[in-house]
C-alpha cells in the first residue's frame, strides 16, 4: 500500500531540516495549522494523519496491528524513512509523543530530537505515580464512549480542549471527534488510555522537550515533572493555559517554547 495515500501525508516547506507533526486522539494533521506557518518558513514539514484518522485510508485499519501504540511507531518509521534523508525532529501531540518516543527507540539515528506536546506516559494512576485518572475513571470512560460514542464526544471534546475563551476551537474537536469512526475510535481510546509506556521514557538520550499546560485535565502537571525526572535529556517548559491542545489554544506560547528548543539544537 502507498504509504503516502495511507496516511495522508503531505509536505510543506523547504529547509535543511525536517519537522514531523503528528496529531492526537480524535484529532487530523490540521490541528498543528497555527504552528505550521512559522516553521515552513525555514523547515520542511511533514504533515500525516494516523491510519483511522482524518482522510487516512480507513481500509488500512488493522485491530491487530494497532492493538499497540507500536503499530503507529511502525508507521512512523515507514513515513521517516521515505520523506527524509537526515534525522528529524519530530513533534507529538498527546499519545503521538508516545508514538514518536516508541519509533526512536527502535530506530535512534532517525531522530535529531522530540519535541512532546502535552504528553503523558501513562494515564492510570499508580502508587506514587499521579497519572490524572484511577483505573474506575478511565474504565468509565471507555463505557461511556461505547455506549454513546456521540454524546461522549460532546461531552469530553470540550474539556479536553479547555479553552474557556475560545468556544470555536471547542466546537471544533467536537466535530472532530464525531468525524471518527466510532469503532476506532473506541479501539484506539483503548490502546490510549490503558498503554504504560513509562519503562521506555529512559531507554533514549536524543534532546526532548516536554511541553505542557499549567491546567490540563489529560496530563497533569505531576506527569511532567515525573517525565522530566525520568527522561535522560529532557527540558520541560509549562505553558499557562487551560486545556490539552496548546498548540491551538496557545500558539503563540508553544512557538516560543519551541523555538528556544530548536535553537538549543542548531535548527
């Protein structure tokens, strides 16, 4: 299978350098449009939908081979190797920093650095560990989203979003959300919010940069402070800002957060 028609690849700019972005749950490659215009500029983007996202090609869903997030990491790895010849950089939302993290440890020289937005490697929380939800709420959740996958959409769309001065980008994850099909959606939430990825955070050396919301209902605060204990060269940088999706509530925050980052990487 093509794997550009697979996953909706498209790529934008010129530059040295690639940028990889890759979109969270219930969410497409346009999420990252007010990041993108300010790294083209000077960067080659590469933009993709996760398979069973946005205008992927449903047909290539797989419940076996996405049963993981590595299923995803493999994707990844395909897009990398066949967009870019250098290592790049590569720019996770959510669980696509998992998936970002996953595919460099499996393939290291692929990757210049990460650059995590809101992630979390865990969501359950654990002894000392505070991942923002015990095993009854996410086992709820994944109730509520099979039983009515279009009134959970409704309903957590907007929290997850946050961004109480800005009920059109509300509106907008809502209809994101609704665009998804719903058994993909349930099957993906599954392999989101039960995976425990935080063996694999020390398992790289590669510069990463934790960004996160003060607020964020996803990935509290105490996720990335126990990411950036963990993780071997990691800077974490705490945006002021309500919400999981910083890259479209608080672009302007992320970019500078971002940009700091990249010049630390000569970028």
């Amino acid at each position: 299978m093509n794997i550009h028609q697979r996953n909706n690849v498209n790529v934008i700019g010129e530059g040295a350098a690639t940028m990889v972005f890759a979109h969270g749950f219930g969410c497409d490659q346009n999420m990252w449009r007010r990041l993108v215009p300010t790294f083209s500029a000077r960067f080659r983007i590469v933009l993709f939908d996760l398979v069973g996202c946005g205008r992927s090609d449903l047909s290539a869903y797989d419940r076996k081979k996405y049963g993981s997030l590595y299923g995803y990491s493999a994707d990844v790895l395909e897009i990398i190797s066949d967009v870019a010849a250098e290592p790049v950089i590569f720019v996770g939302h959510s669980v696509s920093a998992m998936i970002g993290l996953l595919a460099e440890i499996e393939a290291p020289e692929r990757f210049a650095g990460q650059i995590m937005v809101a992630p979390s490697p865990s969501y359950i929380n654990d002894c000392d560990y505070i991942g923002g939800f015990t095993r009854s709420d996410i086992d709820e959740l994944l109730e509520a989203l099979d039983s009515n996958y279009l009134g959970w959409s409704s309903t957590m769309a907007p929290a997850i979003m946050g961004a109480p001065d800005q009920p059109e980008l509300r509106e907008e994850l809502t209809n994101s959300f609704c665009r998804t099909d719903p058994e993909i959606a349930s099957h993906f939430a599954r392999v989101t919010f039960l995976s425990d990825h935080r063996n694999d955070l020390d398992k790289t050396d590669r510069p990463a940069l934790l960004l996160q919301c003060s607020d964020d209902l996803i990935a509290p605060r105490s996720v990335g402070d126990y990411m950036h204990r963990t993780m071997r060269n990691s800077t974490l940088r705490v945006i002021e800002n309500v919400g999981h999706c910083p890259h479209l509530s608080a672009p302007g925050a992320s970019i500078d957060a971002m940009e700091e980052f990249l010049l630390n990487l000569d970028c």
